[in-house]
C-alpha cells in the first residue's frame, strides 16, 4: 500500500507555552520532527518528543503530539508498540531532506542541541541513580553508579538539611564521572586519573 504524502499548507498552530522564536505552524512542526527523528543519534519516543518541545518551547505541546499523530497516520513516520519509539520513513526523511532548511535557524539549532542534551540525560538516569533519605539530624544522600549488570559505586553522604540534600543531588547527576574519578584516584593512589580542576572564569 503506497504511503500517503501530507498537504504541506501554511496552518497555523496553537501557540500556548511557546519561545518567540518557537513554531507556530502545524507544517513546520512536522518537517522539524521528521528532521529530529532522521539525526538523533538514539530512538525517541512520543512522550520523548512532546517533553523536549514543551521544556523547550519549540512548539505547542498538543500540536506536537497531533503533528506526531498525523505523520504516523500518513506514514511519514511508524511508532512501534513494544517501547513507543519512533521510525522516519522514507518519506519521512524525504520531507526533512527537502523542508527542513525552510525553518528558522535558531529553532534548527536549538533542536539538536536539546535532542542530545535530552539522551545525555537519559543515559545519565539509567546509569546513576540517588536516594535522599531523612535520618537523626538531616538527611542521607546515597549516589549509585552502575553499568548494564552490576553497582560499580555507591557512596552515602550526610547532609543537615533537605535543601543540600537536592544540592549533592543534583551536582552528582549533572557529572557523575567525576565523583568516580575523584573517589577511584583517592582510593587506588592513582592521581593521573583524577578529574582535572575546572578553569575559573
């Protein structure tokens, strides 16, 4: 059954919750999500999607979600049912081929960049993992690193308060490698491997 092609017309779009510099319409929301699904170098998902056009305000959530619908439904674009990722066809990477330089240039660069911003922090999720846990006094904050089959490392630290606790929180997820670089070149007496400090601005 051959694969239908959209009527690419210049409708707009809802636009609550979008950046000035956001897209207001339905056609360029999809030349953009066919574009994102051709270059990321990971799968994504619907929700994956919907989340990285609302946290960046790149377009309206709801037309995210329905420019998503209508490319499945037209078969730009296959969904499949097991994990929800999303699949350009050939038709879809024909429209990001031939479309997608049509779009603002801070929209096309704002795009990838929270693409992979958004599977860095996926796999940073996967792999790290923390535990806040009230105790005499404060709080215990547990930060796990792990890979596919074990724990590599788990340090637990003791903090006064809940707001230090979200602090030693966030710092380790936002760099995980060089709390375990800083620990292993303390432990093994190994300084070459430690975290170089950080340039002063």
């Amino acid at each position: 059954m051959p694969q239908e092609h959209e009527s690419y017309e210049n409708i707009d779009a809802f636009t609550g919750g979008v950046q000035p510099d956001g897209l207001k319409n339905k056609s360029d929301i999809k030349v953009l999500i066919c574009f994102l699904l051709s270059n990321g170098s990971q799968p994504l998902s619907r929700k994956d999607l919907t989340d990285i056009f609302l946290e960046k305000g790149l377009a309206n959530y709801f037309e995210a979600s329905d420019a998503i619908s209508s490319l499945i439904r037209h078969g730009n674009v296959t969904e499949n049912p097991e994990d929800g990722a999303l699949t350009v066809t050939d038709s879809g990477k024909f429209i990001a081929d031939t479309l997608y330089d049509g779009l603002p240039l801070t929209v096309r660069e704002k795009s990838l960049t929270a693409v992979e911003q958004f599977i860095n922090r996926r796999h940073v999720d996967k792999y790290n993992k923390t535990r806040i846990e009230a105790c005499d006094k404060g709080y215990h904050v547990t930060c796990v690193i792990q890979d596919d089959t074990m724990e590599t490392m788990s340090v637990k630290v003791y903090v006064p308060t809940y707001h230090y606790a979200t602090v030693v929180r966030d710092r380790f997820l936002g760099d995980p490698e060089t709390l375990y670089r800083a620990v292993m070149a303390q432990l093994t007496d190994t300084p070459e491997i430690a975290p170089k400090p950080k340039k002063q601005i």
